[in-house]
C-alpha cells in the first residue's frame, strides 16, 4: 500500500470514530443487537464526539436500587474511554504527521486536519 492509500484508510477510521459507547450490564448482553438480555441490567452512556451530545440510559436499579455502588463503576468507565480515544487521536495525529514527513509524500494528512479532543 502507498502512502496516500495509507493516509486515506487513517482518515476512512477516523471519520467512523464518532461514538464513545460505554456499557455497564449486569446479567448477560449481546453485542450483536447492542441489547441486554431478558432479566439483565444495564447502564449505557453514548458519546458523540463530534457535536460533544452525551446520553445516558439508567436502569432504576443502578440509582434507588442494590446496584447504586457499580454507578461509580461506570463513571470510571467512561472517564477511562475518554482518555483511549484522546491517545487514540493523539496517536493517529502523529502518523499522520510522520507520513507528510517521508519523501515524495502528498497525502491527505495535509489537506485534512485532524481534531483532537482535550
């Protein structure tokens, strides 16, 4: 693969990175219909990266009822996806920086900025 069919695959990722999902289930999920199963309980935050819109789904159980000490947990969780996607971005900056570096080199690195969150 040349430099500018790496450089457009490095943005191709990119532009799919716009969701931050974060679960917290309690019982059994399937991560193919992104569903908890029949009797399970779950916390789920989504993220949109890009517009910064931030929403929650709450089982009353994690609030008034016995599973209050995994909300902590989860905010934990999602503290911690906030600092892969800022390295993950961090990281993709750079290559694309070392790739506008390599001789002849004329990628889409360029002509694209590349936001990083902070």
């Amino acid at each position: 693969m040349d430099k500018e069919g790496f450089a457009k695959k490095i943005l191709e990722a990119a532009e799919r990175l716009v969701t931050l999902e974060i679960v917290t289930v309690v019982g059994t999920y399937d991560s193919k219909t992104n569903q908890p199963g029949a009797s399970s309980k779950m916390m789920r935050t989504r993220l949109n990266l890009l517009d910064g819109d931030k929403v929650t789904e709450v089982d009353p159980d994690f609030v008034t009822g016995p599973l209050t000490s995994l909300r902590g947990y989860h905010a934990d969780t999602e503290k911690q996806g906030h600092d892969i996607i800022k390295a993950n971005l961090e990281t993709l900056e750079k290559m694309l920086g070392l790739l506008d570096k390599l001789p002849g080199s004329t990628s889409a690195a360029a002509t694209s900025p590349v936001a990083v969150v902070k």
